[in-house]
C-alpha cells in the first residue's frame, strides 16, 4: 500500500509528462493563431491550428487518464492552454467583431469566479471537481463560434450577434450551474468530515 501511495505521489510531482509537453504545445500555439490571423491573414490555417490545438486537449487527457500520467502541473498546464487559447481567439476577433467583447469578459469573470470557488472546495473537500456536460457544450459553442467568424469573414452582422449570443447565454447558464455545484460541494462539506 505505501508502495502504491509513493508510486501515486511521484506520478503527481512529474514534470516532463506527454500530456504536460502537449500543454506546453497548445500553448506555443497561441501566437501562431495571433500571427496566421492578423498578420499573414490566412484564415483557413487559422481555424487548422485551432483544431489541431481542440484535439490535442482531448488527446492528452486522454493519454494522462489511460496511462496514469496525471500530474499536479498538468492540472494547472492544461486550463491555462485552455483558456490563453480562448481569450486571445475572441481578443483578436474583436477587432472585426467588436461584439466578441462580452465572451471575452464573461470568460474573464466566469474562469475568476470557478478559479476561486473551485480552490475552497478543494479546501473543505480535498476533491478537484471536474468538467460537466454544460461546460463541455459551453467549450463547444465557444469553439464553433470562433472558427465560423475566422473563416465567415464577411457574415452578416445579424448571424453574427446571434451567434455571440447564443454563446455568451450558454455561458452564462454554465457558470450558474458550476456556481450551485461548488456551493452544494462548500456547503455539504461539514457533513461529510462529520460523518
């Protein structure tokens, strides 16, 4: 057992992981969008490499769960890849769509408020919530949204305002839902130590 208990433990210190070095990929990604899209202009490969960014979250997820490589730095690489990825995406659509704005701010607040709300869970309850359907769907439609106004270039303005706010609704009701969720999980977590 303390064998097993060691093995987990040097597990979560690793630093050079598969997962982690693909993390650390996503995020060198990030100025080759900035660059595709703003200066070379070249849309299609802009929406190639957020693709290629999307799969490989799931692929190294997948890789740290199949082949127990979760480690203490992944769980902080892996929603900062996530999210610079995000936020600069919807900073350099704003100066064609001024309206991606609100996704951007939302994704600020939203990822601040979890952020906090997320580390006093883990505080009373020593458990890290993970992703629910809700959030997955949000990260979808964020996702959508993003590559259809980079290769839509010139998308009439009403599909456009439709689309931004289908996406900042959906996000809206996620952090709602993750918000109840934490507070449930602050709340019922007196009980638990209690029994």
């Amino acid at each position: 057992m303390t064998t097993l208990h060691h093995h987990e433990a040097t597990q979560k210190e690793k630093v050079l992981t598969i997962p982690n070095l693909l993390s650390v990929v996503r995020i060198l990604m990030v100025p080759l969008i900035v660059w595709l899209y703003c200066t070379k202009q070249a849309y299609g490969w802009t929406v190639v490499v957020l693709l290629l960014s999307g799969a490989t979250d799931i692929i190294d997820g997948w890789i740290a769960r199949k082949f127990n490589m979760i480690s203490d730095l992944g769980k902080v690489l892996d929603p900062v890849a996530d999210k610079l990825t995000q936020g600069v995406t919807l900073l350099i659509l704003i100066t064609r769509f001024p309206l991606m704005l609100l996704p951007l701010i939302l994704l600020l607040v939203k990822e601040t408020i979890m952020a906090i709300t997320g580390l006093i869970v883990i505080k009373k309850t020593g458990h890290v919530l993970g992703a629910v359907w809700h959030g997955k769907v949000t990260t979808f439609l964020l996702y959508a949204n993003m590559m259809i106004h980079i290769l839509w270039y010139d998308i009439a303005l009403l599909w456009s305002n439709a689309l931004i706010i289908l996406c900042v609704v959906f996000m809206l009701l996620s952090l709602v839902l993750y918000m109840i969720r934490n507070i449930n999980a602050i709340h019922a977590a007196p009980r638990q130590r209690e029994k």
